[in-house]
C-alpha cells in the first residue's frame, strides 16, 4: 500500500491530462475508472489474503488440539484446506488480471 500511495504521488506531480481524460505520460495514462477498478481489483486480492491468514491460523489451532473425535477434526481440516484452496485460486487469478489489464500502468 506504501508503493501504491507514493505511486499516486508521483502520478500527481508529473501527471499532464489529455483530451480523453487520461492522467500520465506519453499516453500510458489511466483513466479515473481505470483507477477505480484497480483499486477494486487490490483491494478484493488484499481480502483474500487475509482469509487465507485466517483460515491457515483455524487450521493450525485445529491441528494442536487433540480430540477423540479425530474423523470430525479430519473433516473440518479438510474443509478449511478446500477453502484456503479457493481463497488462493481467488487472489492469484485477481493478481493476474491486474497484471494483464494494467501491465503498462
């Protein structure tokens, strides 16, 4: 987020706007919906990984424990390994259309 704001530091020092309302150099510039849209996209990566945190600390906590009901604990890691699966699948496909979408941003 520190790369991100002094990006948008810079970009406002040294932004020049054109006839179609793009901010940057050289016609590279993004428009105010492209911005937003990448914020968007961030911030939607950013909550996947916390999820990811979040549910690697419930796996972990789960793992310690020791239960007679071992089927049941095996089943709820299982689970919570689907979801952090899915979580990840969320945020790297988020990444790559960012990267893809705005790679000369």
């Amino acid at each position: 987020s520190e790369a991100y704001a002094l990006f948008a530091i810079r970009g406002k020092k040294d932004a020049s706007t054109d006839q179609q309302g793009k901010v940057g150099k050289e016609g590279h510039g993004m428009t105010a919906i492209n911005i937003m849209e990448f914020d968007a996209g961030l911030e939607k990566a950013r909550k996947m990984h916390s999820q990811c945190l979040s549910i690697m600390k419930k796996f972990w906590r789960l793992a310690q424990k020791h239960h007679k009901k071992g089927d049941v604990v095996f089943a709820q890691m299982c689970s919570l390994a689907e979801d952090y699966g899915k979580c990840y699948d969320t945020a790297n496909s988020e990444y790559l259309y960012l990267i893809d979408k705005f790679s000369k941003s």
